[in-house]
C-alpha cells in the first residue's frame, strides 16, 4: 500500500558509483565510562567580577547606517480593503517560450578526479587551478541579471515581513502571554535580537539592490496567542529559509550569493529556534529543502496587505492555494486534530492553539508528549507519518492576493492528477484521488533520503500538479508550468 504510492522520486544515485569505500571502525579500548569528579559545594550567589583583565580605551569606527529604524510598534492592521492601482506580476516586453526544454549536461562539466592529484597546473602556491571569482577580479556586490534582480528583491520582501512579525508578536503579546506560553523575559529579547538580525539583513539586500529596493510594507497577520504566533514565524522563515536555498546557487553574481549565504544561514538558525519555542523537534531532517521563488511568493503574499505608492513590484508568479488537514503541533494526540484546526483560510495560517486544556501538550511534563519549549522534544506520537490520509482542497486561479489585493494567483498546469512532495534532496509524487470539484486526497508517502532519514518531516512543500515530472534540487523550478496548486504540509 504504501510502496505502491510512490510513483517517481528524485535521485541523484547517478553519484553512487563515485561513492568511497566504508569509513574506519569504530575506536576499541577506550576507558569507559569516564569518572571526572565534578564540583561540589554551593554554587555561586555573589557575582562580579573578583579580578580584572587588563584592558586598554578602544572606540568603534561609526557604523553604517540601517535602511530600517527598529520598529517596535504594533503594524498589522488586517486586510486591505481598497483597490489596487495596478495589477499583475512585473512581465518583460518579451517573453520567449512557455517552458524551458530539458538540454544535456553541460559539456565542459566533465571533471572527475581518480587518482587524489592535482589535474592542472596550480595558479599559486596551495591553490588549486579552479573556482569561480578566485581569479583576482575585484567582487562587485551588485544583482548582475533580471533573475538576480528579482530573487533579491524577492528576499527583501521576506526579510522586511521578519523584521515586522518578530517586534509585532512583542509588542502585541504581553509578558504573561509569553510566560503562559513557557517563553520567558529572556526569550522575549531574543526574539528582539531576531527581529533586529532582520534591520541588517534587510539592509543588505537594499544595498545589493539600488535606488529601486523595495520598501517595508503593511502586514496581515493570522494569530491570535503566543503559540500560534510561534507556530508562524516557524512557518515563515520555513519558505524565507528554502525560498533562499532554491536560487542562491542559480545567481549570475556569486558576490551577491556570498552575501546572501551568509544571512540564509541565520534565517535558518531563527527557524529552529521558532520550532525548539513550540516544543517541536529542532531540525528533523539530514537536509534543508530549496523550493523556487513562485513558491516562496506565493506563501508570503497572503500576508501583505499592502505597500507604499511606487513600491517595486515582483515578477514571480502567485499559484492557487491548496489547503489540507495538518496535524496541531499543540496537541498530546496529533492524530485527533479535527479536519481544519487552522485559525484562518491562509495556506500558511498557524494551528489553533485555543483547544481545550486537557488535550493541549503545552503544559504537558511527560516526556514523549510535552510540547513546552526546549532544546528538543521527541514526541511519542509523531505529528504525521507515512501512510497517513491526507485531504486537499484547492482554490481555481484569479484571486486576487498579495499587496493592495494586486497580483493574481495563476496557473499554466494541465488537469490535476499528482502531489508533489518537496523535502530535503527529493520531490516525490503520490496520486491524487479527485472526490469532486477542486478536492481530493493522497496518501504521506514513506522513504529515505539515505538510510535512517525519512524524507517527510519538519514543514515542508506540497503541490498538485499535472505530471509526475522527474525533477531534481538544482532543477527544481521546471516543475512551475505544472503545479496546479500550492500548500504547506507540517509533517513534524
Ligand atoms: C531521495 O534523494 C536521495 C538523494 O538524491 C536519493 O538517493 C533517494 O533515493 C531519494 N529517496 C526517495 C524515496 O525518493
Ligand atoms: C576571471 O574569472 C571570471 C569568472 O570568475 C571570468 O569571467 C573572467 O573572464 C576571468 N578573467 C580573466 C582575466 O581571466
Ligand atoms: C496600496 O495601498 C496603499 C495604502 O492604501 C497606497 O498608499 C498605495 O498607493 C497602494 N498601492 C497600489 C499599487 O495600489
Ligand atoms: C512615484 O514615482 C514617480 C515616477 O518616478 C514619481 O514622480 C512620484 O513622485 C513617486 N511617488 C511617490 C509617492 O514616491
Ligand atoms: C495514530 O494513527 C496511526 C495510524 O492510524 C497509528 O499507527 C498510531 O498508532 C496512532 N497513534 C495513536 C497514539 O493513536
Ligand atoms: C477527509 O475527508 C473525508 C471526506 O472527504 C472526511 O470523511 C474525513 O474525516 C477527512 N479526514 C480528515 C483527517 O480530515
Ligand atoms: C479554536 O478551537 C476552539 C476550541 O475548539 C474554538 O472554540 C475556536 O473557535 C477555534 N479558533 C479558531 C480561530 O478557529
Ligand atoms: C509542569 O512543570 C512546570 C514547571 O516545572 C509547572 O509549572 C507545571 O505546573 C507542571 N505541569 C503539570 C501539569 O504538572
Ligand atoms: C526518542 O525517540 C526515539 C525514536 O523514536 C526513541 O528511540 C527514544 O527512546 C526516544 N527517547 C525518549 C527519551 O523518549
Ligand atoms: C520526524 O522526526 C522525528 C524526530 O526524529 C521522528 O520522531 C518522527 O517519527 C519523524 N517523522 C516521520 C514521518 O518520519
Ligand atoms: C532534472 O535533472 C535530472 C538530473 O539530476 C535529470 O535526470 C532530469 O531529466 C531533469 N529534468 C528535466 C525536466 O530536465
């Protein structure tokens, strides 16, 4: 039953035959278990400094300025109401073709190294000939093409929402709130520091940009407690995070990559940290998954309600939503989630906390079903597993979302026949059984992407689509022309 669900899965297995030979074994004759005496008596109670190190007057060179003052007010104000001045994605004067047609492996991507030496002549001493920008071109820090351009721009737009989500859930919540929520005055500020990571972030980006880097915009938000609050800012630097990771590798400017590369990866340190808030396990998998930035677009869209006059706007696409029955990570039994415990329509609208008390795990103390923050839960009861029914309701294209309502979700698919799981290194399909008009169901598919890691786990990315196209991570996007809907499944 469950092998027979898995149609097509990416593999790049091609590599196998490159694979090296079975690692050392394990260490013998080491004394265990170790005894190291640890401290005993009273700890301390006093506390300063008993002795100085030396120190001599330093002063910092002035900072460079932020694009953003530190927003700490309440921003949200629900959806907008008016009506847009413009309409539709930014299009080129001239677009060449509907898909990209699949080509052979590039013909100079031919190295392989079997002997461990070095193939051709080193350029200087303990570099090896290679690599790109090594060559002693001065880095220009600049988006160097439309697709820079836009996935920049695009990153813009997610880390301006980061910046106001962090500081509003602080400024909305009250410290009570947190503490019932079992996040304490420590943790409040550590989300200010997050928020504040975001300030920089967004600055870079700006700069990377020019003069026509968007601005900060007006925000919807769907929660309404501090859990839920968590649960979406998990959510959210979820696709803030893969969104990163599905272009990064594809930008004409490797400077802007380097740059980029080093704030994903505290983009991704945030995202654990949300999860470890809600008493999820920090980071289920062996890889984080990329995803193409439609899809990163169309999560983060909903979630704007509107922007300044003049704001530049985006070229990606916004594809139909798709909703399904995720379990409530707040729940001892994840399999008694009912089957719509989301707080709103959105697709990435966080679990309904507000359920009764005696089937919440948040002040839950046995281990296996507590879902209070920590460093890392293992639920006995996982969120989801292989084989578990999945229902899916999708939206028909023409809505109007995003920003002042004005981009339009679209789709180029043919008729709806798969769904595609997007995790770690694979996108998977399972068959979709249509029971009427824009509703169906799958099956969560079971397999590894190496021995001993289930590839379904943590949030990740569901479609439906037209084909059960073979696609990999660095080819990912030619699955665009066939989704037929987009959604967001929390597997665990
Ligand atoms: C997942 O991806 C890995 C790496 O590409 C591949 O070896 C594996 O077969 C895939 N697993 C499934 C179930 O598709
Ligand atoms: C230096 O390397 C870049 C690619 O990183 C290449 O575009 C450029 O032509 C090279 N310049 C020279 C002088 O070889
Ligand atoms: C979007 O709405 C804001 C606030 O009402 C307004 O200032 C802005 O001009 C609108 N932008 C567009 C493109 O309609
Ligand atoms: C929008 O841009 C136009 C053209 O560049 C400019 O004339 C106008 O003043 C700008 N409006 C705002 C509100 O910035
Ligand atoms: C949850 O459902 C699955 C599949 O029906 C089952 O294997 C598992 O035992 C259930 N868990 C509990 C705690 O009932
Ligand atoms: C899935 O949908 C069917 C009806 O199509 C319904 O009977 C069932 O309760 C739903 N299950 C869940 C877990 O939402
Ligand atoms: C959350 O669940 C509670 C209890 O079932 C219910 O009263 C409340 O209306 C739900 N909230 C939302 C936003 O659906
Ligand atoms: C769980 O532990 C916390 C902190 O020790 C305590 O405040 C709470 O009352 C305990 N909850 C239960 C249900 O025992
Ligand atoms: C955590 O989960 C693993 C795998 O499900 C299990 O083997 C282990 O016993 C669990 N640990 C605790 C402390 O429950
Ligand atoms: C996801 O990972 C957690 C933690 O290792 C594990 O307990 C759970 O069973 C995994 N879920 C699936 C579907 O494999
Ligand atoms: C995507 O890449 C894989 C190789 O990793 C290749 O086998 C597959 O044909 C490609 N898909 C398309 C549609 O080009």
């Amino acid at each position: 039953m469950l092998t027979k669900t898995i149609y097509a899965s990416t593999l790049l297995s091609a590599f196998a035959i490159a694979a090296p030979a079975p690692q050392v074994p394990g260490y013998n004759d080491a004394e265990f278990p170790l005894t190291v005496a640890q401290p005993t008596g009273q700890p301390a109670s006093t506390f300063g400094p008993g002795s100085q190190i030396a120190a001599t007057e330093t002063t910092a060179p002035s900072a460079p300025p932020r694009r953003s003052s530190v927003v700490t007010g309440t921003t949200s104000h629900g959806p907008y109401e008016g009506t847009a001045t413009t309409t539709g994605a930014v299009k080129a004067s001239t677009t060449l073709g509907e898909t990209i047609a699949p080509l052979p492996p590039n013909p100079t991507a031919t190295y392989y190294n079997s002997n461990g030496q070095l193939q051709k002549p080193a350029p200087v001493p303990y570099t090896p000939n290679g690599g790109l920008g090594t060559n002693g071109t001065e880095p220009r820090y600049m988006v160097n093409s439309d697709f820079d351009y836009e996935s920049i721009q695009l990153g813009l737009y997610q880390e301006w929402i980061e910046l106001d989500l962090f500081n509003n859930g602080l400024a909305v919540f009250s410290p009570e709130d947190f503490i019932e929520a079992g996040l304490t005055a420590e943790d409040r500020d550590y989300i200010a520091f997050m928020a504040n990571q975001e300030t920089g972030h967004a600055t870079l980006l700006s700069n990377m940009l020019g003069e026509t880097a968007a601005p900060q915009c007006t925000y919807n938000y769907p929660f309404t407690t501090v859990r839920e609050f968590i649960d979406f800012n998990q959510k959210l630097t979820r696709w803030g995070e893969s969104g990163v990771w599905g272009f990064i590798n594809h930008l004409d400017s490797r400077e802007v990559g380097q740059m980029l590369s080093q704030s994903i990866a505290t983009e991704a340190r945030q995202q654990m940290s949300f999860r470890q808030m809600l008493g999820l396990h920090p980071q289920p998998f062996w890889f984080s998954t990329g995803i193409p930035q439609s899809w990163a677009w169309t999560y983060l869209a909903p979630y704007i309600s509107s922007c300044p006059q003049n704001t530049t706007r985006l070229a990606w696409q916004n594809f139909p939503k798709l909703l399904l029955n995720n379990p409530n990570p707040n729940r001892v039994s994840p399999n008694d989630t009912a089957s719509d415990e989301k707080v709103g329509e959105r697709i990435a609208d966080p679990s309904n906390s507000t359920i009764p008390a005696d089937e919440s795990c948040v002040n839950v103390n046995t281990t296996g079903y507590s879902c209070g923050p920590a460093i890392a839960r293992n639920r006995s009861e996982p969120l989801t597993f292989p084989g578990r029914l999945v229902n899916l309701t999708w939206e028909a294209p023409g809505v109007p979302v995003g920003p002042n309502n004005s981009y339009v979700t679209s789709t180029n698919a043919g008729e709806p026949a798969f769904v595609a799981w997007v995790a770690q290194l694979n996108l998977t399909y399972t068959p979709l059984t249509i029971t009427g008009e824009n509703v169906g169901y799958t099956y969560q598919p079971a397999g590894d992407v190496y021995e001993g890691d289930p590839l379904v786990n943590g949030t990740m990315f569901v479609a439906i689509t037209d084909s059960d196209l073979y696609l990999t991570p660095f080819n990912l996007s030619m699955i665009n022309p066939h989704v037929v809907a987009l959604g967001l499944y929390q597997a665990g």
